[in-house]
C-alpha cells in the first residue's frame, strides 16, 4: 500500500471512528437514556486528528499504541454487550483495527531498507 493510500485510510478510520462514538454515546445505544458521558471517549479521539490530518510521523507512531484502548473497549464490549450496542463494538473494533493498519504501514513507508 502507497503512503498516501495509507494517510488517507487513517484519516478516514479515525474521523469514521470519532462519528461512531458520538452516534453510539448520544442516541443510537447509550448506556442511559437520553446519552451517556462515555460520548467524551470522542474528545480523546481528537488528540491526533490534527497530526494523522496533517501526516505528521510522531502522531503516526504513537497513535498506533493510542489506538490500542479503543480496540480492547470494542472487544470488551463486543462480548458483554447486548443488541445494537454490541454490533457497534465490533464496528468499533473493525474501524480501529483498519486505522492500526494503515499507521503502521504508513510509518513503515519511512523505514530506509538496507541493502
């Protein structure tokens, strides 16, 4: 995969998971009626929207071990949920999953091979 392919597959993953978090905190199956404040899990979100945005590496390597609790929540949740609640862990899981892909191939894309 292209290094621009990669960007681009990171920044789609990480805004799809930022809109599935508030979706599914706030109105499709909140915890409570009416939202729950696990929709501030989205702000966390937005630390390295700005550097994956702007293709910066750093944010690339550290948000690849970042995105790692939001995978284990999507699991977690995945097997203890019930219903609507529990298709959307594994949304969240699937969409997680393709953004630690794309991180780590376009941060391998920088790696110099020796030859």
């Amino acid at each position: 995969m292209s290094r621009e392919a990669c960007r681009a597959g990171a920044s789609a993953a990480l805004i799809s998971l930022i809109a599935l978090t508030l979706a599914w905190e706030l109105w499709l199956a909140p915890l409570r009626p009416g939202g729950s404040f696990l929709a501030f899990k989205a702000l966390l979100l937005l630390l390295p929207l700005r550097g994956i945005l702007a293709g910066r590496l750093y944010t690339y390597q550290w948000s690849s071990m970042f995105i790692l609790g939001f995978f284990i929540e999507g699991v977690m949740r995945g097997w203890g949920d019930h219903g609507l609640s529990q298709r959307l862990a594994w949304c969240e899981v699937l969409i997680s999953t393709l953004f630690f892909i794309c991180v780590l191939g376009y941060a391998r894309s920088f790696k110099k091979l020796k030859v």
